[in-house]
C-alpha cells in the first residue's frame, strides 16, 4: 500500500487501481506464478496512472518489435531499436525484442525473460518512485 501513497496524488480516485491491487494479493495466496502475477499488476499500475509501456513497437520508426532486435528503454518514452552494448550501465536499459514480446504476451516462463521483465519495470516504476526502495520482498518474503 505504501507505493500507492508514493504514485498517488491525493484526492485522486483510482477505484479500478485499487480492485486490481486487492485482486493481486488474493491472487498471491493462490498456486499461480508469483512473477507473473506481479508484473501484470505492475503493467497496469503504469496504465492505470497514465505511464503505460507500449510493448508493441519503437517509438520512434513505429516498427513492431521485432524478435531478433535489441531495444534501448527509456521511461515515459519506450522503446528504440539499438545495437545491443558492453557497457553495463546503457546495457540495464537494453531489452531482447523476444523478452518484450514474451512480456507482453505474459509468457515469463523463460528465466531469462522473468528476469528482464522485472528489470524493465524497475526503470519504468522507479522513474515514478524514486530512489526509495518499497521492500516489498518483506511483504512477498512469506508467500512461497
């Protein structure tokens, strides 16, 4: 609850926010796939404030992601088409168009693609958040 108070201005209503987050946490007590679970929710968090992350194409050509490609993430912005990088601080914000579409298709069964959907919705959420950490592996700690 504590990320909402961060997102949220006050006064603001958001009662399809708020059913999504109460049906997230009952579904985290279920047998479903707690990553999956968390990045839907965290998907439409971002739509639901406005910022969603379009997973269909490059911002800038407007050319569908393409499976063999590499895309550079900018928050607020999205995706461009970029020559994949050594450097491992440009390299955080650089995505395999496979992960993209996997991502947006809820297909995280590759570790390697759970691992870069949480990646990438770190930057998209943190841009919003700040620096702050919400800890929320204390809150998700006890359920599996």
């Amino acid at each position: 609850m504590r990320f909402f108070c961060r997102l949220l201005h006050n006064h603001e209503e958001h009662k399809a926010l708020y059913k999504n987050y109460q049906d997230t946490l009952i579904a985290l007590q279920g047998d479903g796939n707690m990553e999956v679970i968390l990045r839907k929710f965290e998907l439409s968090l971002l739509a639901e404030l406005g910022y969603a992350i379009n997973l269909d194409e490059d911002y800038l050509s407007h050319q569908p992601i393409d499976v063999d490609c590499y895309y550079r993430f900018t928050p607020d912005v999205g995706f461009e088409l970029t020559e994949q990088t050594e450097d491992d601080e440009q390299n955080a914000r650089v995505f395999r168009g496979k992960d993209l579409i996997a991502l947006r298709d809820f297909d995280l069964k590759e570790k390697s693609t759970a691992t870069a959907a949480k990646r990438l919705l770190r930057l998209a959420l943190g841009a919003h958040l700040g620096e702050k950490p919400l800890n929320s592996r204390t809150l998700f700690g006890g359920q599996r």
